[in-house]
C-alpha cells in the first residue's frame, strides 16, 4: 500500500500520530535496520505518549485554573507549618481517589487561593484527574440559570465529570435562598463521591449566612466535614507581606517547595509543562 494511503488508513482508525510520522519512522526504521517489532513499539509508543499529552492539555485548558498561581510560585515558607507537613501527602492525590475533601480556612489574603489552585494545578500534571477551579457565586449562578432552564440536572452532570471541583471564596455567595438550595444541592450530590476544595473565610459558625436555614446549614456542613482535611490558614496577610516587600525591594522569587524544584512533577518538569517519560497509566 503506498505511503499516503496508509496514511489515511490510520486516521481513520484515529491514529494520527502514528499517519503524522508513519513515513519518517520507516525511513528511519531502514537506516538503523529495525525489525518490524522494534517499528511497530516505536510507532504505539508515540502514539500514546501524543494521546497522554493532549489530555492533559485538554484537562488543563478545561480546568479554569488561574496561570500564575502554580506550585512554582507558592512561597512554602509562608504556609503555616501543619500545611507545609501536610502537602507532600495532597500532592500524592490518593484523597481524590477517597472522595475526600479539603477546606482552607482563614482571612482575605492568607494564600488559601493559590494553595488550592497549585494543589488543582499539580492534581492534573501528575494524576490526570479533571479538575475544575471556579469561583462559588460563579458556580451558583451557573446552577440557578440551569435551574430556571429546567436543565439542572444535566449541568450536574456535567460538573460530575470533574474528579475535583475547586470552590473559591465560598464565604461571598449572596444570602438569597434559591441560590442557597442549588449550593446545596450540588454539594450534596459530589457526597463520598467526588471532591470538593473550598476556600471560605468564614467559620462554620457563621455558615448560616450562606444557607441561612439553620438545618440546612448543618447538613451542609455535615456533608462537607465527614471525609475532610481542615487547613487553617491562620498567618498574616501574604498580600500584604509582599507589599510590604516590594516597597522595600526585598521581595525575591519563591524558593521551591520543601528546598526542590519548582514543580514537584514526576521527572522534576516545571509547573504547566507536560511531564515526559513513564506516568500513571489512565
């Protein structure tokens, strides 16, 4: 069969890769007298490692996550030392695989967003878990809309497909009852299902200015803290400390976590770049 027919024949079995350098790996194959194993192996590898590569840029195109909040540019030093301890073991994902939660709490300013945006970052270059990074009232109008379309029971579906959803500044959703019951709703759905991240900077004692009923306030909270891990960042202000920085041009670029790299990806890559060489299999 000549070479562009082949081409076209592995395309339409959605082998792309394979047609995009069919030609030059024979070529190469007749040079360095490869046997057809050696071709066929060379040929499968890169198509899958293509396939890997364009899922996680998919993933992280998908994800929503903010660019300059990645574990590269995460000060460990300013994380409070119970979180430092704790991130070499979220970095591992295996809460993702338990349907486990984490809540960030603390006042405006203290890092919850980037830790949790790095964190969602990392859950998508190391373990290829969809994850989804989205602030709450975003979220809640995304559902009421759904809601008065009669549809909302398909757009929880489709946020079913996120293995994690990040929820950013719960505490600023707006005290109207229909957007507490579509919050509710879906939190209730993702429960020992799927992961839930959520930065609040309001306790649970003061919950019940989001959902204002106060049963539904616990059954909320119920939801949320039964497989949980709590982070209270209780610092001062980051913003505020590099400001304060600046001002005195002292402030310098964040060393990497725990003294390494910049990511923490499998063969040392930075942050946002695909990993190369052996990754979990899908």
């Amino acid at each position: 069969m000549p070479a562009d027919g082949l081409a076209v024949l592995l395309r339409s079995f959605r082998l792309p890769t394979m047609a995009a350098i069919w030609e030059e790996s024979v070529t190469r194959a007749e040079r360095e007298n490869w046997g057809y194993k050696r071709l066929l192996q060379h040929l499968c590898e890169s198509e899958e490692q293509d396939r890997r590569e364009r899922k996680m840029d998919r993933l992280l195109k998908e994800s929503g996550l903010p660019n300059g909040k990645t574990l590269g540019s995460l000060d460990e030093k300013k994380l409070p030392a119970k979180i430092r301890r704790l991130l070499p073991t979220l970095l591992e994902g295996q809460f993702v695989d338990r349907a486990e939660n984490i809540l960030a709490f603390g006042l405006p300013g203290r890092g919850k967003t980037h830790f949790l945006a790095a964190l969602g970052r990392e859950l998508v270059l190391r373990h290829r878990y969809p994850v989804l990074f989205v602030p709450t009232f975003k979220l809640v109008q995304q559902l009421l809309l759904a809601k008065r379309e009669l549809r909302l029971d398909k757009e929880l579906k489709r946020l079913d497909r996120y293995a994690v959803v990040v929820c950013d500044d719960l505490g600023y959703v707006q005290q109207d009852r229909q957007e507490m019951e579509v919050l509710f709703t879906f939190l209730a759905e993702r429960y020992e299902r799927r992961s839930v991240l959520i930065s609040s900077n309001l306790v649970f004692s003061k919950w019940d200015q989001i959902f204002k009923d106060p049963m539904t306030t616990m059954a909320a909270i119920d939801r949320l803290v039964h497989h949980a891990m709590i982070l209270d960042f209780n610092g001062g202000s980051v913003r505020a400390q590099e400001a304060q920085e600046r001002e005195k041009g002292q402030i310098q670029p964040p060393g990497g976590p725990f003294g390494s790299t910049a990511s923490l990806s499998p063969d040392g890559a930075k942050d946002s770049v695909p990993p190369k060489g052996p990754i979990p299999q899908e």
